[in-house]
C-alpha cells in the first residue's frame, strides 16, 4: 500500500534517503482510480528500494502548489529530494516501472 504523503510529512518522507515517487490524485478524478491500484502495486513491488505514496490533493494545498501540480493524476519522482522526471495523466504500469527503474 503506497504511503500517504501531505504538506506536514513530505519533508521527512523525503530526507529518508530513498529515492521518492509521488502520485498527486483526487477522489473524483476518473484517471486517478484507474492510476491508483498500479501506485499500490508499485509500492509493495520496491517497498525496499523506493518510497512510494500518494497525495491528495484535495485535503493538501502547499505540496501541489510548490510542484505546480494543475493536472491529475500527476506522478513526480524524486531523487536525492529533487524531482528528476514526471508523469502527467494515467500510464501503464510498465511505463512507471521503466521510470522507478531509472532511479535505482
């Protein structure tokens, strides 16, 4: 199960050492419910190697607007707490492996 990221942990989540992907989503967005089962599996799939959690947007406001989040589902991922590549809108669970894979 992916991590529940908010404006309060997004700090902590990211010191940890670990690379970090992050799905932003809303209950209401149509593409999110269909992102969000892949997001879940990513996450048991390289709970070892890689933090992964959503966060909605819906319930925080300052993580979405420093990322300039304007569309959902959007995934960014992190590395050495920078964001070094993006998804914008539903993809394929092999297209976000290929990307988990680049931060390894």
């Amino acid at each position: 199960m992916a991590l529940e990221i908010t404006d309060s942990n997004v700090k902590e989540v990211l010191e940890k050492g670990k690379p970090v992907v992050i799905d932003f989503w809303a209950p209401w967005c149509g593409p999110c419910k269909m992102v969000g089962p892949i997001i879940d599996e990513l996450a048991e799939e390289y709970k070892d190697q890689v933090i992964i959690g959503k966060c909605n947007v819906d319930d925080n406001n300052e993580l979405p607007a420093e990322h300039s989040i304007r569309n959902i589902p959007t995934i960014l991922f992190f590395k050495d707490g920078k964001v070094v590549d993006k998804q914008v809108g539903a993809a394929q669970k092999s297209a976000l492996e290929e990307k988990i894979k680049g931060l390894l």
